[in-house]
C-alpha cells in the first residue's frame, strides 16, 4: 500500500489441521485453491508446491450494493418532489377554489325565517389595545418601561390625565355615525368588549375612570339603528390570558409571567361575576342587548415564556367559572343569551350537552375565533390554502362544532395573513411568525398623540447610531413608518384586491355555516384593510351593502390537480425532507468509500493450496496516517499443524 499505516484484519484460509477445521471460514475447508489476499504484494514465506503466484487487480468497493441502493432511492425520490412540486404548482395557480361556483352578485333570502349575525367588533374603545390605536402609546415609548396595556397607562398618567385622554379618545373613537355608517353597509350586529372596570369603581385599575357612560350610548345608538348588540366581557380581575386585550399585559419584556388561574380565585371570580350581574341588570329592558360573553379568550394552550403556571387553564374549572357566571346574569336578565368562549380549544366542547347542564335550554352560542394572521409564515403560505380553510375548512370545523356541542359564531376573524400590525403582539414586540422585513411599512398616524422623540428630526437629521427604547420594537421606526402586513397578496395568480376579494367572501360564506360572525375590528388606527372593516368595505373587498348578499361558494368538493391540496404540501414536503437524508447517507457511503478504496488500492491477488504450512491470513488495510499506529505488513502466517489454528 505504498507505506501507508496499516491495522490487521484476520481471515481463515480453510486449511484443516489436527483434525480440527477452521472455525472461522469453515465452507473453504476444501480441496482445491483458495483465495488470498496480500495489500502490498509481499510474502514472508515460500509459496508451496501448487500455489500460483498472485497478480495486481482492483478491489471491489466494499460498499457498492448499498451505494447502489441509496443512489436509486435519491432518484426515486427526486421523481417524486419533482411530480409532487409540479402538482402542487398547478394546484397553487390553476386550482377549482379561485373559480366560485355562483356570483356574488345573486340576491335571495340570507337564512329562512331567520336574521344570520353579520357583525363588527368595536374593539379598542373601552378596553384599549394598543395596537388598534397606537398613538395614544407614543408618550411614553421613548422611556425604558413604556405603557404596555390600559392598566399601565392610566397607572403612567395618573387618574385626572386618564380621563382627560381617554375622554378625548372614547368621544372620536365611535360615534353614531359609526353605527349609521354600519348599517348602511349591512352589518346587523356589533360585540362591545369591556372591562371589569367598567364602573370605574376597581381601585387597582384606572380608577374613578368610568367608560359604563359609553356603554349606555352604544346600546341606545344600536336600538335607534336597529342594530343588535353583543355584550363581551373582555377583560378581568387577573387577566385570563395575560394579552394585553384582557386590559393587564404579562407578556415580556414588560410584563410578569401569567397564572392562568388566578383570575379564577373566589376573590377575583367574584368581582367578575358580579360586574356581569350588574351590566344584565342595566340592560334588562333593552331590545338590542341579545347576548352576553361570559368572558373572552381565557387561555387554552401553553405559550413558553407567558404563563408561570396553569398554561392552559382546566376545562373543567372553566365550565364551573361559565356556569356561576351564567347562573349570574339569568338570574337579572334571562331574555339574554349566553356565550361561551372556546378557549381555544374548537372541537372539544361537547361536554356541553351533558344532559342537566343548562347550555341547551338557554340558547347557549359557542364563540369561536379564527385568524389567519398567526399561521407561521402566514404571508408565504399560498392563496389556495388561505381560500380552502376559510372557504371549506372552516365551513365543516364551525358544522361539526354545533352538531357535537353547540351553535357556532364566529366571534372575531380578520383577514390578515401575518402578525406583521404594529403592536399587533403587544407593544415593544415584533412579529413572531412573519419575519418583520417582509412586513408592509405605512406612515404612522398621529391621531391622539405625536410620535416618539427617537422618531423627530434635530437639525435635519436623527443620530442613527443611538440606540432605540426597549418600547420601539414593533412600532414606529426612526422614520415614523409603521408596520403592517405586507403590501401585496400571497403567492398564486390572483392580484392583491382580487385575492382579499375572494378571500372576504369566502370566509364569510364558511363562517355562516352556523349563526354568524362578528368581525374583528370595525377600523384601526393603522390603516389596514384587513384588520378595518370600514376600510375593507371602502377598498371594494365588499358588495356595496350586505343586504341580500350571498357570498360565492367555493369549489369544496373538488380536489386541486387529481389530490386534495394538503396532501399535495406534505407530500411535497415529505419527498423533499426524504431526498435531503438520501443524499446525506450517499455523501456519507461516498466519503466512506472513498477513504477505504484509498486503503485498499494495488493490493496483489494470490492463491493457495490448503496446507500444514499455511493455516491462517494476516490481511492488513490502511489506517488514518494522521494515527499514532505502527505500520503492520500484510503476510501468509506459518503455522505448524500440531499448534493448531491460533485466531492472529
């Protein structure tokens, strides 16, 4: 082997000695000439009468069956990324879905006998979140501990500049225009979220800042407007998810990790309970108040870093918390019906008809949220696959939930496809399941305050190099742009307004496949049609009044390309992740054999008669010269017969 470093490997040469045969190569114990190998040509002893003298040929790779073996699985699954890839391309440009199977134009009753819900949340009035209106948040963006939620900014402002602020800002935010310019376009419902500290009376939240005034006048406008109103407590004492819409942020960077029990304590369930108590009693008598939430979004999955403990919450202390509380508000104003939040958690509510319960007899709604917003990569995701899981999807997941437990609505949807909206994750986040370079940027709104200081030129120019308040992340930049989802449709054939079209009307026709759906929200700050639904309607997303409006019916039952489109992705995904192990074990037998066949190259071929004189072989390949292992040179061994056979 041309001096290479060498390690020995044993082999028998069938020889029978002593009466004894080889133990090791026991099918050469037989007459006739044997096979042996020498790497580097040279024998220590003297061939025996009948032995012939070896010859130079290569060595067959070691490993060429399994090299074999591997290449073909490599181009087999090659073969099937590229059918599957095709496929799903087809698929994602070519696929029934775009094409409805009636217009949006028809006209005709919406549901027989009786009033489907089409309605709109009036979101970020009285619970601030401060994505839906940033800019009362700016003032204190450029601190260290910025506000985070409404409970920090009151604490922030102290109480007589909370309520100067946020009388400015309830007064502009919704006015009865909103509601006659709702009714105008069809919408017959509105859900107003509130906080239990509605009455202004809670010491550690806002105190003696009282919103239950707006309240009063959103039901007196919903009456006038023969608008119906759904009443949803949205937020209480402890938080029951910890996001900032419950009013009481424990998100990081600012925020204490949440216990997801503990607004459930009897102290904190209390004060709940009885806020719903009083507000069923104030609206007793009122012809548009027909539902109350018992409470919005109690959290139903684990979220690393959120929760401290109890992530997510017990289904069953749950039900007992929904239960009191609608025993509650029954007992003030049975007229209302209850809803009932899913937690989370769509298709595991049939606990509910468990006869005795009182969900049944009481009308009892599910409510169900739906956004597209935090599928990861959401913006990448093809138009085909957003269209079918609002469209179908959607449609059968809402109808198995009223069969297996109760009727459904969807009480907020939006038609975002990342989490890209400023704040949308809380302030000084940014977007967690869209990388933030691939958000849309709009210039900032300054509606209830200026911007930041960190945005503000000095001298016609910002120091760049400083660095931005832990608060910024998320929000507005050095040049007071904004994030929001990106500026364009996602991949497939459709434009940008023809795809949020289609996509409008497919979510509503899946989403009325029980009792309704309200919106999530009637209009943001940022200016973003797919979390406004004012500005979704003024875009041309929208038919120009709902009213007797069908919305298209998508092609369900028809597979993309020969195979449902799900199937088409994992088994893409699927060839694709099992060609890139094919050709790591091939890169691995390559390199393998490569070293070996480096090894074993110019060894001489030679063979041998069975004999007393030639009991065994010492073969030999190279090692590693980098090894500290003494060169050993390959040899026929002599061993007398009567020593027997001796492993080396």
């Amino acid at each position: 082997t041309g001096g290479g470093r060498q390690r020995p490997l044993i082999a028998g040469v069938g020889a029978r000695m002593s009466g004894r045969p080889n133990p090791m190569h026991a099918a050469h114990a037989m007459p006739g000439l044997v096979p042996v190998e020498s790497y580097d040509g040279l024998l220590d002893v003297a061939l025996d009468d009948g032995d012939v003298p070896g010859k130079s040929v290569p060595r067959p790779p070691a490993r060429s069956r399994a090299m074999l073996a591997a290449c073909t699985l490599v181009v087999a699954l090659f073969v099937l990324l590229v059918a599957f890839g095709a496929l799903l391309g087809k698929a994602t440009h070519s696929s029934p879905i775009f094409t409805p199977r009636i217009s949006a134009n028809n006209s005709g009753p919406l549901v027989p006998g009786a009033q489907m819900m089409r309605g709109v949340n009036l979101g970020g009035w009285l619970v601030l979140e401060p994505w839906i209106a940033p800019s009362l948040f700016y003032q204190f963006l450029d601190s260290d501990t910025p506000a985070v939620d409404e409970k920090t900014l009151c604490a922030m402002l102290g109480p007589e500049e909370s309520r100067r602020q946020l009388t400015a800002f309830r007064d502009a935010w919704v006015t009865e225009e909103t509601f006659v310019k709702l009714q105008r376009i069809g919408i017959n419902t509105v859900r107003l979220p509130y906080g239990y500290w509605v009455f202004g009376d809670q010491p550690s939240f806002c105190p003696n800042v009282t919103s239950i005034g707006y309240m009063d006048q959103a039901v007196e406008w919903a009456e006038k407007h023969g608008l119906r109103v759904v009443l949803d407590l949205h937020g209480v004492p402890g938080s029951q998810n910890g996001f900032d819409n419950s009013g009481d942020s424990h998100k990081a960077p600012f925020g204490a990790p949440l216990d997801a029990h503990e607004w459930m304590m009897p102290e904190n369930a209390e004060i709940a309970i009885d806020v719903l108590r009083r507000v069923a009693r104030r609206y007793k008598h009122s012809s548009a108040v027909v539902q109350m939430g018992l409470v919005n979004e109690p959290i139903g999955f684990a979220l690393s870093g959120h929760c401290k403990a109890n992530c997510p919450i017990d289904q069953e202390l749950l039900l007992a918390y929904y239960q009191r509380a609608w025993e509650a508000i029954r007992s003030e104003n049975p007229r209302v019906t209850p809803v009932v939040d899913v937690s989370f958690r769509n298709r595991n509510w049939a606990v509910l008809r468990t006869p005795g319960m009182p969900w049944l007899e009481s009308g009892a709604i599910l409510d169900s949220h739906r956004y597209h917003g935090w599928w990861p990569r959401g913006s990448a995701i093809p138009q085909v696959a957003h269209l079918r899981q609002a469209g179908c999807g959607a449609y059968d997941d809402i109808k198995a939930m009223a069969e297996e437990a109760l009727p459904t609505v969807i009480g907020e949807w939006s038609l975002a496809v990342s989490d890209c909206m400023t704040f949308l994750n809380g302030v000084g986040l940014t977007a967690s399941m869209t990388s933030p370079s691939q958000c849309g940027r709009v210039k900032c709104p300054e509606t209830f305050g200026k911007l930041p200081a960190y945005t503000r030129r000095d001298n016609g120019s910002k120091n760049e190099n400083s660095p931005l308040p832990p608060g910024a992340a998320g929000g507005p930049d050095r040049d007071g742009m904004c994030p929001v989802d990106p500026l364009r449709a996602p991949p497939g054939p459709l434009s940008y307004d023809a795809f949020y079209t289609q996509f409008a009307a497919y979510a509503i026709r899946g989403y009325e496949a029980s009792h309704g759906w309200t919106f999530w929200n009637f209009k943001s700050e940022v200016a973003d049609p797919r979390w406004g639904f004012l500005d979704m309607h003024d875009a041309g997303w929208l038919p120009e009044t709902l009213d007797g409006w069908i919305p298209p019916l998508p092609a369900c039952d028809v597979p993309d390309a020969a195979l449902p489109f799900a199937a088409l992705l994992w088994l893409t995904v699927a060839s694709g992740v099992g060609l890139a192990l094919a050709l790591c074990l091939v890169l691995a037998l390559v390199c393998g054999m490569g070293s070996l066949c480096a090894r074993r190259r110019g060894f001489v071929q030679m063979k041998t008669a069975p004999s007393e004189n030639h009991a065994a072989v010492e073969l030999s390949e190279s090692v590693d010269p980098n090894r500290n292992v003494p060169p050993v040179r390959s040899r026929i061994v002599d061993m007398p017969a009567d020593d027997g056979f001796k492993p080396i």
